[in-house]
C-alpha cells in the first residue's frame, strides 16, 4: 500500500506518519466534496479521490500536548503498536494535479483521536511507542480532521503549506465527562528544506 510521506527536518516538533494494509469496509465512505475547478478549463486540472489507512501525531513545540489522529482503537493498547490487531483509521482523500505542476491534496474525515499531555507521554519510565500510547491521556473520542496541502511534493515555485485542523467532543479521561476539542496545526515547508511551524494549538473546553 502507498504510504504518503510527509518530511520535514524539525528541531522541537516531530511528525510521524504511516500506514497499514488495512482493508477498506465494504461500505465506502463520503467522498470528500471540494470545489478545485478553479483553474483552467483546458487543459484542466487532474482530480483524484481515494482512501488511506493513515495514523499522524503532532508533538508540540512549546511541550504542551502530543496528538495522535487514526491509530484506529480508542483504547491504545488494541492498537498495532502494542501488538493489537485494529489497523489505523481510514481516510478519504482528494488530490488536484495542475498544470503546472502543482499535486494538491485534502482530506476530510472523522478518525480517532487522542490527546496527551506532553510530560506523561514522554515520561522516562516509557521505554516503547506502546509504552507511551497507553499512558495516560488527557481527552480521547472521534474528531472531524481536515487536512489540506498546497503542495505535497513542493513541484511549484511556492512553499508548501500544509494543516490539520480537528474538531469534535472528546472523552474527558483526566476529569471525567466531555471535553470540546479543537485543534488547528500549520506548517510550511520551503524549497531549501526549511520547516516552519506556523501554528500548534489545542482548546479543550
């Protein structure tokens, strides 16, 4: 299975991404409706919709949280990363090929998330991804992630911008009840390698 890879050379901050060969459910899943037929009518921009099983985390860089979108089993330790057998969440994609060159991609899905405070997940005493994963969290549930990249592969004479913004109520496991969350990460990569962090937020109200 394509894995899609994002890269980024980071001081702080760390994203990690992969996949699984997960197989898709037998009732597909909306397709993402976005309006990209905004270029022009000829030759016109190439788009593509598909699905990926995908499992992103965002460690802040001010040490605040750490966010893990679609590793699939609310309960970390069902996860593939402890040995469980729930692959990752599955997610819809729409991708625009320009041009000029310019492969676009966005995402809207509803993937499990889980939040961590950056101190328990990066305690000394967890030696193993597992060990962290099943520490204890801060909020966990189902959010509505978008993800949108103006460039993936930075092919144009632009940056590449990129975000991921979450939305949904959360399981408030430090305090019991629910939690409002919302999460907005933005990132830019430049030609030369650079990687900027825009922006790393999490609300929970």
């Amino acid at each position: 299975m394509k894995c899609r890879i994002l890269t980024a050379a980071l001081a702080g901050a760390a994203l990690i991404i992969g996949c699984d060969e997960q197989k898709a459910p037998t009732e597909a899943i909306p397709e993402p409706s976005f309006d990209w037929m905004n270029g022009p009518s000829a030759p016109g921009p190439v788009v593509l919709r598909w699905e990926l099983t995908w499992v992103i985390a965002f460690h802040h860089e001010d040490e605040t949280y750490v966010v893990f979108y679609g590793l699939g089993a609310l309960d970390p330790s069902e996860s593939v990363f402890c040995g469980g057998g729930t692959g990752f969440d599955l997610w819809a994609f729409q991708d625009i090929n320009l041009p000029s060159g310019i492969f676009g991609s966005s995402s809207r899905s509803e993937v499990t998330t889980h939040i961590y405070a950056f101190d328990d997940y990066w305690d000394p005493g967890n030696a193993t991804l597992c060990d962290r994963l099943i520490s204890p969290r801060v909020a966990e549930g189902y959010a509505h992630v978008k993800y949108n990249d103006n460039d993936v592969i930075v092919s144009g004479t632009r940056a590449d911008a990129y975000s991921f913004r979450g939305d949904g109520i959360l399981s408030d496991v430090a305090n019991g009840g629910y939690t409002n969350y919302k999460g907005i990460h933005k990132y830019v990569e430049l030609h030369d390698g650079t990687f900027i962090v825009n922006q790393e937020k999490v609300t929970l109200r």
